[in-house]
C-alpha cells in the first residue's frame, strides 16, 4: 500500500525498515503516522521473509514526540476522548515491545517524549553521535503517555529526566544510563542499523521470536504490564484534569503557533536556576 507519513522498504537478508517521513515537522507522532505505523507493522508481521525491523527517521532526526500542534487544533476535548487517544497512542507504541519480530531503533538527531519512548519500546536502540534525548512533557503541563523510561534506566534516573523536563541528553550520556545500546558516526547510522539487524535475522525466527519473548516475560512478571496499564490511567486522569500550564501552552498554539508557545516554555525554565 502506498504510505503519506511514513516509508516501509523490504532491504536485502531479510530486513524491513520504517522511516517516520514528517521532517517538517520533526517527525512528529499524528494520528495518521500512528495508523500507518500499525498497518506496516501488519504487513511486516504477515510476511515470512521479513525476520527484523529497522524503524528511524527522515530528515537528520527520529521523532519529536506526539504531534502537539495537531492536538491544539484537534486534540481530545473530553475524559472519554482522551482515554480513546492515549489508548491508541499507548498501544501503538508498546507494539513495538510486544511484537513478534525484533525491533531496531535507529535514532539520528531528536529523540524526544512519545519518539523516545518509541524508541525505548524497540529491542535494540543504536544512535548517531548527534543524537539527543529527553522527556520535556512535564515542561509544558502534559504526562508520561508510556511510562517505560524507569523499567530501562531505573527509577532514580528516570524522576530526576523527567520531573525537571531534560530534553537535551547527549548520545554518550543516554550510553552510560542504558537508553541506548551503541553509538556510531551519524554517516554511518543506517547502514550499521542494517548490520545489526541482518545478523538477528540469521537466526532462527522462531527461536528469535520465543527468546525475545522470554526476556519480556521477565520484566513483566516484575509487574511492567500492569505498571504501564497503571501510568496510562494515571495520565489519562492528569490529561482529563487540564493543568494550567497545558491549557496556556495550547492556547499560545492555537493563536501564534508551535514555535511561540516552545518560546514561552523554554522562557519559563530559563528563569530556573541551570542544571
């Protein structure tokens, strides 16, 4: 099928390779990126040659997050719509977790809130020298959409990212707390991206598959299932609830735009003292 906001490619030793394609917008997560992201992962999960997925980004960066400017204009207006998005935004994610074929995050550039937790959600995460990550969705009144951030790097590094909203954690830094597993020249992102990915695929599928499944198991006997399901209602509520920061920083996006209202976040912090 023919895709607006992403591109699904077939690569060589059985590979596949989803770029999020909205480099105007960074990559941002819309509604129709996250309908297309589901639809390839069914045709990836169809096809018996494809044994490992590559997901990246266009345009020097991963992703920006879920796409706040399409919010502002058509976001949620209820508790029941908001459970309806977040759901759909929470499920889409961890899909990438739970799915049946390894995933291989590739992140060039920005790597920010629901992009770091796409990427977060994938088995393997590589980034390029340049990279950078963080969770600033505290900095302007929303929550956590899937809180996997402590289940990776514990929950002491994860307070201290995302209750002072860092956004700026370099590739060495996001190596040294395990955010991501390698970090490779920014020239050379995709094609060791593919290296790592044709060896996974060598092996067996099925062995691949169970073994993935194993390590899952693990963690979610440790409770990460119903910790995630638990932070999900709690953000929904949160959302529902409308911050003042939240309802400031949409309406700045609705009457001068997404650059104003990022303008007047970072403002606000820039008073605080530096970290």
């Amino acid at each position: 099928m023919t895709y607006e906001t992403i591109l699904l490619e077939r690569l060589e030793g059985g590979v596949a390779r989803i770029t999020l394609n909205r480099p105007a917008r960074v990559n941002a997560l819309n509604v129709r990126t996250l309908k297309e992201l589901n639809l390839a992962l069914d045709e990836i999960e169809r096809d018996a040659g494809i044994h490992a997925v590559i997901l990246t980004g266009a345009g020097g960066s991963f992703s920006s997050g879920f796409d706040l400017k399409e919010q502002a204009e058509n976001g949620p207006t209820g508790p029941e719509e908001w459970r309806e998005a977040l759901r759909y935004d929470f499920d889409t994610v961890t899909r990438f977790w739970h799915f049946p074929k390894p995933t291989l995050a590739a992140v060039p550039g920005a790597c920010l809130a629901g992009g770091l937790e796409l990427a977060l959600c994938c088995d393997i995460t590589i980034a390029s020298e340049n990279a950078f990550f963080g969770e600033p969705e505290l900095k302007f009144g929303a929550g956590i959409v899937v809180m996997v951030l402590p289940w990776i790097v514990g929950p002491k590094v994860a307070k201290d990212i995302i209750l002072t909203g860092e956004d700026r954690i370099t590739a060495q830094r996001a190596h040294e707390i395990g955010l991501i597993t390698r970090i490779v020249p920014a020239d050379e992102l995709q094609e060791a991206a593919l290296r790592i990915a044709r060896r996974v695929a060598v092996v067996d599928p099925d062995l691949v598959r169970d073994t993935k499944r194993a390590i899952n198991v693990a963690l979610e006997a440790q409770g990460l299932s119903s910790g995630l399901a638990a932070a999900l209602d709690i953000d929904i509520a949160a959302e529902g609830r409308r911050s003042p920061d939240k309802v400031q920083f949409m309406s700045i996006v609705r009457q001068e735009g997404l650059r104003a209202a990022l303008a007047w976040r970072e403002r606000r912090f820039a008073e605080a003292e530096p970290l």
